[in-house]
C-alpha cells in the first residue's frame, strides 16, 4: 500500500487593502500634526546651532522655523552646511522682530526652561508635556544660547519643560534642546491610545488664538492700572499670576470675546462718573 503523505496547511495572513489605507492615513493625519508645531528660537545666535537644528527638525518630520530677532544670517555658509539636506527649512524660516509675532496663530504655546519662575510653575517632562502640541496648531519656543527665556517671553507659554539632564553638567547646547524634543514630539505621534483610559475633558468651543489672548491681557493690564488694583512696579508679576490663572483654564474663542466685552463695559461705567471735586478748589479734580 503506499505511503500516505499528510500535508498541512500554512495559514500566511497578510494584511487587506482596508488595514493597509488606514495605517496610510493615520500616519498622514500625525504627520500632519507635527507639521503644525513651530519650533521658535528667540534671538538665536550662532549659525551652526540654526543649521544644526534645521536637520533635526526635518529628520523628526517638523517643518516650520520661526526665528525671532536672529542674531546671526540664518542662510549662511555655516548654517547651510550644518543643515545638509535641510536647507529648505532655512530657506523657508520666518522672521520677524518680537515673540507676540512669532506665536500669531498658535493655539497654545510650550516655553523651554531651566530656570525657576517668580510664580511657583510646574516643570514637566517634554514626554509629559508635548504631545499636547500636536492637537492644534501650537510652538514650541526656545531662548537665546547664552541666557534662555526671560521671564517676560516665558509669560507667553501655557505650559513648560525642562529636560533632564545630569546635575555634574546639567547645561544643554540649543541645538541639542531642539533635537531631544523634537525626537519626543515625533516619538509621541507614535503612540496609540490605551484602551479603557478617558480622555480628558476638553472645551467644546473653537480655542482662542495666542495673538487675540494676548490682547485680552493687555486690556485688563491697562484697566487694572488706571483703577489702582496694579501698580507699575509691580504690574509684571501680578499679570503673570492672572495669565497662569487663564492659560490653565483654556478659554474659547467665545469667552475671551466675553470677559473683553466685560472690560470695555467697566471701562465705558468709569466714564460716566462725575470728577470729584478738589477739597482745596471746590473743581473738579482733572488729574
């Protein structure tokens, strides 16, 4: 009788058209995302850190370069060779004279700092806080080589970061800054959603723009100086209170547009009271 010869039947599973175009897709989608973040360097000052971080930037898959008074020719020589393959980013930087300028646009805002803040602020991981980027169009800002972000232009960001680094030498070269928290933006794309974890709650209403929030804080600057709540030496850290209370409670579009109509209302009832006579005059006081 002859051998019976017994095969066995190999499963070979490939992937269907469906899988294929969703995957397509999503990467599409989170390359997207970051190519709405811009990195922003404020006064930047060496031309191999801007070509350096021209690299790094199109290795991580970011695109948009903000420079904020350079203090340095971002397309020369130097930059242009540490930049290699990436001389389109310099070419296609943006420069303007001030930080407000530079954020026109962004929804949100993450500073880069080493420093501790006049107001206590909470320093989070870049892994913690970046991929909070990645949902809007926001920046992520970085200060000058030789003293980082001041106070002031720290004012501008929602959040912070301060990279981990050994105490024995715990100082970072900008381009490295850039490079260790554009792999993190690049790395979070990445990442899939836990099952069985619950979104945070988030504010239903189109967000305001960093530009438009900026010119909420300035009228209630102006109005809090000219009732007396603030004092001019003192303005600068008060405001910085009021703008950690805001910026943590991510305002719409539509409650910025309130809380201005409020102001200009309180400013038009100031109007309309009478000046107060002069105890000395008996006029009205016109200081």
């Amino acid at each position: 009788m002859p051998e019976q010869r017994k095969y066995h039947q190999v499963m070979i599973s490939y992937p269907t058209t469906s899988r294929i175009i969703d995957e397509r897709v999503k990467s599409r989608i989170m390359d997207e995302s970051l190519a709405r973040v811009r990195i922003i360097l404020v006064e930047p000052a060496g031309e191999l850190n801007i070509g350096s971080i021209a690299r790094v930037m199109k290795n991580m898959g970011l695109r948009q370069l903000v420079l904020v008074n350079p203090q340095c020719e971002h397309l020369g020589a130097q930059a242009r060779q540490m930049a290699v393959h990436a001389a389109d980013i310099l070419e296609t930087a943006i420069v303007v004279g001030t930080l407000p300028e530079a954020l026109t646009g962004c929804y949100r805002a993450i500073a880069t700092t080493a420093r501790e803040r006049s107001v206590a602020t909470t320093l989070e991981h870049p892994r913690d806080a970046l991929p909070w980027l990645l949902e809007t169009p926001s920046a992520l800002i970085f200060g000058p080589e030789d003293r980082g972000l001041s106070n002031a232009e720290l004012n501008y960001a929602g959040r912070f970061v301060r990279i981990p680094s050994s105490p024995a030498y715990p100082s970072l070269n900008l381009a490295e800054s850039v490079a260790i928290c554009s792999y993190e933006l690049s790395q979070a794309k990445k990442q899939p959603v836990t099952p069985g974890v619950i979104p945070p709650i988030t504010n239903p209403n189109p967000p305001v723009s960093l530009d438009i929030l900026e010119g909420y804080y300035q009228q209630l600057e102006a109005l809090l100086l000219d009732i007396g709540y603030l004092y001019p030496h003192t303005a600068a850290s008060r405001m910085e209170k009021f703008r950690r209370l805001y910026n943590r409670a991510g305002l719409s579009a539509d409650e910025v547009a309130m809380l201005r109509g409020i102001l200009s209302q309180v400013r038009w009832a100031l109007s309309q009271i009478p000046p107060i006579p002069s105890p000395t005059t008996g006029h009205p006081d016109t200081r």
